[in-house]
C-alpha cells in the first residue's frame, strides 16, 4: 500500500523554495570549489612575465578542481534523493513506481537537466512532483517520510554519478577549451638556456636611456626558439604614468618603443612581446603588443 506521504500535494510555494535554496546552496558549495583556482587565475593574470599573462582559464589542477565543484551540482540529491534543502524541507526524491528512495544514478539523471533550467522551472510549478528530470529518470519529489526505508549510504553507487558528471563538465567546457587555444597562439617555445644576459642589458639600456621618462623597462632576451631559427625577445615596461588609457598617447610611445627595438633588432631576427603595465596601490592595467616576426604556436600547426 503506498505511503500516505507519498500522496500528499507539495505546494508552489514549497516547490519553488526547494528549487531556490537548492540553487543557492550548490551554487555557494561549487564557488567554494572555486577559490584556489580563481586566486591562482588573477594572480597569473596580473603577474609579469616574459610568457605574458596566463589567460588559460581552466589551467593547472585548481581547473579540474573548480569543475569538480560544477559537477557535484549534478549529484545533489544522490544522498538518499535528498539534497541539502530538501532535508531543510523534508523533501525526499523517490522513485515514482515503487515509491522507495531513488537510487543515486536516477538521481544523477534527474538532475542533468539543469542545464535547461527555464524550461524545468516552468514545468516543476505546473507539476511541483515530477519536472522533466523526473519523468526521464522515473522519479518524483514526495514529502519526506521518516518510516520509508533509507538505505545505508554505498560510496561506489555515489561515485558513479560523481565520475559521469564529471565527464559531463568536460563536454560543456569544450568552448572554453577552444578560447584557450587562441589565446595560446602567442604562446612561444622559446629555449630557457638560450638566455643571453648581455643582449639583454644592451637592450634594456637602450630603452632606458632613450625612453626612460616614459618607463622603467625589463628585457630579456633568447636566442633560440625551438623549429625556429630567430630569436624571442620579451620586455616588460612599467609605465610612469597611465598612458594605457589615453589611447593617442600609448600609440605615440608604441610607436617610438617599436622603433627603437627595430633599430638594433630587425623585424625578421626575432619575435616578441612588449607588455606595457601600470601599477596603483591595489590595482593594475596591462596590455600587450607582439613585435617581430610572427610564429605559428604548436597549437595552429
């Protein structure tokens, strides 16, 4: 005989609250997720290099982290169908022919369909017991009954949602993935070894002596590029005053700081960068302008 909770009527209001804290609280535990890798992106993206900026935005193992966190968004009901506002709520997700707990895979497969949010919102106010994730899965949302038997959690049974949806995240940063290969189209592959210190000295000296009301400069440069026969030559430039944003007046000193490189290096010897920064207490602008000859990254080839 089926469970008198199971029968009974769980209203909008009740509906759209367990849809709300349900948001709200995966929401905080995925940013959470997030920390390290968002400290660890605006610190390589402020942080000056002779690779430039890091603008890899799921680089390094803070990334696979940060998705971690995205995905458990899939699983949050695969504790007994009960995510954490639906316990503030005594709500339970069970399946809808044998009114017993879902099981966590169900579970997962019910909430894949997140991803189309409006369209479940929609339909889970209609029907405040089976949105479309529960008709795919074979669920349906109850009022939580403590006499229904809960079974004992099983690690591996969890963890499977977990590793799908893990997966799932990998699909849906695919764009991002892509994003990430442009920007690393300058991304050079220079030879550490290679550094020359005296032709870096010569350099800078020459940007400071001509220019350096403008900036204080930092040169280095290398003699090898592995496949490549020119050199790679980085500077870095901290600008005395702002003249980032006064466009007419960052040309002016582009034009001149370009000049000058090219009257001791010529366009064809070399490739490189200049990365104009100017630095406030608390804040930072940057930008870059590639010089010399262009090179195909090993991620266009």
């Amino acid at each position: 005989m089926e469970d008198l909770a199971n029968n009974k009527k769980i209203d909008t209001g009740e509906r759209l609250g367990a849809m709300i804290l349900d948001h709200g609280s995966m929401s905080f535990i995925s940013m959470a997720f997030s920390i390290p890798w968002a400290v660890s992106f605006f610190a390589n993206v402020f942080k000056s290099s002779e690779d430039g900026p890091n603008l890899n935005f799921m680089a390094g193992p803070w990334g696979y982290l940060t998705m971690l966190g995205f995905a458990l968004y899939f699983c949050k009901d695969c504790i007994n169908g009960r995510s954490i506002a639906k316990r503030l709520l005594k709500l339970q997700v069970v399946d809808n022919a044998t009114g017993q707990v879902a099981t966590p895979l169900q579970c997962f497969v019910r909430d894949i369909f997140i991803v189309i949010w409006p369209i479940e919102g929609i339909v889970a106010l209609i029907n405040t017991s089976r949105r479309l994730g529960d008709r795919v899965a074979g669920t349906k949302l109850v009022v939580f009954d403590p006499n229904l038997n809960q079974p004992k959690i099983n690690i591996i049974k969890i963890l499977i949602p977990v590793a799908l949806a893990y997966g799932c995240m990998f699909l849906i940063l695919i764009p991002f993935n892509k994003l990430n290969r442009v920007f690393e189209v300058h991304k050079i592959n220079y030879l550490k070894n290679s550094f020359n210190q005296q032709s870096s000295t010569e350099l800078e000296q020459l940007l400071g002596d001509s220019l350096g009301n403008y900036f204080t400069p930092s040169v280095k440069v290398y003699d090898s590029i592995q496949r490549e026969n020119v050199k790679f030559i980085s500077i870095i430039l901290q600008l005395k005053e702002n003249y980032i944003e006064k466009e007419s007046k960052y040309k002016e000193l582009n034009t001149l700081t370009t000049d000058l490189i090219y009257s001791k290096y010529p366009k064809e010897k070399f490739t490189g960068q200049v990365q104009y920064i100017y630095r406030t207490s608390g804040q930072m602008q940057s930008t870059i302008n590639y010089i010399g000859t262009p090179i195909i990254s090993k991620t266009e080839k």
